[in-house]
C-alpha cells in the first residue's frame, strides 16, 4: 500500500518569494515616495505663485499711492513737474485722457437749472495680470461724485473689476466745492462758489509694460466765472455731479434777502499732464 503525502515547500522556494517581496516593496516605496514629493512640489509651486501675485499686487498698490503723491504735490502750481520711475509688476500702465466723464449742474431743484462742466477728466489705470483676483475697494477716497468737506479728499484711487473683467488700480480726482459770502450788492447778498477739478486731458495716451520713466508737469490753472442774479429769496442751491453715470449732490446754502441774491460761480480746472520718457 502506497502512503501520499502533502507536498511541503521547499526551503528554495520560500527563499525565493522572500528574495521577490523585498524588491517589490522598494519599490512601491519608491513610487509613493515620488509621488508624495511630486504633490508637495505641485502645491509648493502654486503657493510661491500666489505669494508672488500677491507680492506684485501690494507693489503696483504702493506703486500707484506714490505716483498719487506725486501729482498731489505739482498739482495747483502752474509750471512744477516731477519725474518717476515706475517699477515692473507684471502688469499693464495706461494713461486715459478723454476717459471719465464728468457733468455738473447748478440747480435750485425746481425752475433754475444750467450745466456748467461737460466733458472729460481722464484716468490713470494700471491693469493687474488677468489671473490675478482682487476685493473691490479703495485705496484712497471713495465713490462719491462730488465732496465739499475740507477734510474729504478729492483723490479717488480703487481697485475694481473692468468691464474686460480684468483687475485694475485706477487713479483720477473728483470735484470738490466750496462757498462764502463776500458782501453784498443792491441789498442783495453775494454767494461765491467754487468748484475745483483736476484734469489729465492735456497727457499723452499711454500703454507700457515693465519699468518706465514719466513725467508729471501742472500745465496751466484755467479759471471760469459765471454769475446769477436772482430776484425772487432763495436759501440754498444743489451742484449735480455724474461721474461715469454715478450721482451724487451736494447742498450749498446761500445768503438770500428779500431782494434775491447773487451767486458768483467760478470753475477752476488744474490741467496736468502725463507722459512717459526714454530712460
């Protein structure tokens, strides 16, 4: 009678599989390994991007303020100029001088009405690179159309979507007025009024990219009187302002008698000029 017995394995054979599974090991080791540097160096790369978008973001910002202080200081003084040098951050500068339109209106809200300011007061933008995104806020100043508090600034520096969505910081200045009782004239009172605005329309148009020179130059202070006679005693009046279609007004009072009043209003637009220059 024959015996069977179960076939055992072989010390061969166990060395065998021992000797594969240790290479097989490495490298699944090796694999996970590559691929766990590969996703750190992916995500790594993405965040120095964003760190370096953001970087260029925060430079064009302070970039634009010191260009805004610049224009502060030779604006008002017919003749003053100033040179800067613009850094590159990754973006696209532009002079817009017909850009921006401005309307203004002197009104009593009823039977007077006359528009005295109809055109253009340019802008200056530089345009963010188009993978960038940005909040919508200002930097200086705010949306109002029109201000007449001494403390309020006239500057009106924003970052803002275009209609191109594309991300841009734009520099332009509103109008601002003021009033004052000056005397009076046939027992009527003289009102003055004073609106002043800052205008780009005498720069060049420019694009450039990467780092420039420009020249900021306060060409001329342009000066407008106009005069109304009123018979009839009034105690205030409205200045209207539509910039780009935003509207906003503000309330002057006025020194009336039972005569009527006189109101002097007197424009004055500060031309300043942009342009570029070869380094």
């Amino acid at each position: 009678m024959k015996e069977y017995r179960r076939n055992e394995d072989s010390p061969s054979l166990l060395s065998s599989q021992r000797g594969m599974s240790l290479p097989v090991t490495f490298l699944m080791l090796f694999v996970s390994l590559i691929v766990l540097i590969s996703a750190t160096y992916y995500f790594s790369i993405i965040r120095i991007n964003m760190k370096t978008q953001a970087f260029k973001v925060s430079g064009a910002e302070q970039e634009m303020l010191s260009l805004e202080k610049i224009i502060s200081f030779v604006a008002w003084s017919p003749g003053a100029s100033h040179f800067y040098e613009f850094g590159n951050f990754g973006g696209e500068f532009q002079v817009e001088p017909i850009a921006r339109r401005l309307v203004l209106n002197l009104t009593d809200d009823s039977s007077f009405k006359v528009v005295f300011f109809n055109s253009s007061i340019g802008k200056i933008v530089y345009q963010l690179p188009s993978s960038e995104t940005q909040n919508s806020f200002f930097l200086v100043g705010d949306n109002r159309a029109i201000v007449n508090q001494s403390w309020s600034t006239t500057t009106q520096l924003s970052v803002s979507q275009n209609i191109e969505s594309h991300y841009e910081i734009a520099l332009s200045y509103r109008p601002s007025v003021s009033s004052a009782v000056t005397g009076a004239s046939d027992g009527k009172p003289i009102n003055n009024l004073r609106v002043c605005i800052v205008n780009f329309n005498s720069s060049q148009s420019v694009t450039r990219l990467g780092s420039f020179r420009l020249k900021a130059s306060c060409l001329s202070v342009a000066s407008n009187w106009q005069s109304y006679n009123f018979s009839n005693p009034i105690s205030s009046l409205l200045i209207k302002a539509s910039l780009d279609g935003h509207g906003d007004e503000i309330s002057l009072p006025i020194a009336g008698s039972p005569q009527g009043a006189i109101v002097n209003l007197e424009t004055i637009i500060c031309h300043v000029k942009m342009e570029t220059l070869r380094w």
